[in-house]
C-alpha cells in the first residue's frame, strides 16, 4: 500500500463517554455544521497541533 494511502486509511474504534459529554460535542457539532464524528476529529486534529505531533 502506498504511502499517501495508509494515511487515508480510517480506522474505526469504540469511544464511551458519559452523557453530558456526548450532549456538549452533539451541541457543539451542530453549532458548527460538523457531524459529531468530525467534530471530535477536528478536536483531536487541533490538540495534536497544539501540542506539536504532528
């Protein structure tokens, strides 16, 4: 597989969150026009930034 694929490549995986932590990221997300799912790839997206791994 080449490079530029394996970075595409998505991974899927179980999250558990308490309710009132899904309630905010699904008020967030619409906030926003995102889907939940991209809102939280967005928010790891931006810590990893932050935090400079990437």
């Amino acid at each position: 597989m080449a490079e530029k694929e394996k970075e595409k490549t998505v991974k899927p995986f179980v999250l558990r969150m308490d309710a009132k932590t899904m309630s905010a990221l699904e008020k967030w997300a619409s906030d926003e026009f995102r889907s939940l799912n991209g809102q939280i790839l967005y928010i790891l997206h931006n810590a990893l930034k932050h935090s400079k791994r990437i």
